[in-house]
C-alpha cells in the first residue's frame, strides 16, 4: 500500500469518528448513514441516495483527477474504504465507477 492510500484511509478513518459522534451511542443505520453523509458532504462530496446505494456527486478533487486520474481516483477509493471500515454498521461498500458529473468511486449495497 502506498504512503498516499495509506493517509487517505486514514481521512475515511477520521471522517468515520465525526461521524459516530454525530450520531451518538447505538446509532441506528439510518443515523449511522446520515451522519456519514453529513461527514462526507462537508468534504465537498454532495451524496445524493439511489436505489444501489450512495452517489457522491462531486470530486473534491475533480480539478487534480483531470490531470492524475488513477491517484486522485484511488484516493478517494482508499478514503471510502477508512470511511466504511470503521463504520462497519452500513451495507455498502466502495466501488470505482467512473462516469461523467460525479465522483468515480459510488458507495454500493454490499
């Protein structure tokens, strides 16, 4: 694992714990799944639901991702993956997806 996915699944790591605090104790999965999509949203993410799962409909980085694809892509893959490893209470799971007006990576039904 590189140096690069190793801090981006930290960040999913850290965005994670804000939001388990937003959510507080025994969170149900639909509070676990808000406060996720809060967390995401502040990172510039803009989640919208659809019937698979979670849609980010923004690139953060959509500026660099244009120039280095295959980095930025498996950045936000990698900050995904953190985010759902410690939130081990949603059924879904990070997936690359790329298409054109949204993030390449989706959040998918397990």
């Amino acid at each position: 694992m590189t140096a690069s996915s190793r801090a981006a699944r930290e960040r999913g790591r850290e965005l994670a714990g804000l939001a388990l605090q937003e959510a507080g104790d025994n969170p149900s999965v639909a509070a676990l799944l808000a406060a996720a999509r809060a967390a995401l949203d502040e990172e510039g993410y803009q989640t919208r639901s659809d019937p698979a799962g979670l849609t980010l409909a923004n690139c953060p980085f959509h500026a660099l991702a244009a120039e280095h694809t295959e980095l930025i892509c498996g950045m936000n893959l990698a900050i995904m993956e953190g985010l759902l490893d410690r939130l081990g209470g949603l059924d879904l799971a990070a997936v690359l997806d790329p298409a054109e007006g949204r993030c390449c990576v989706r959040l998918a039904g397990a």
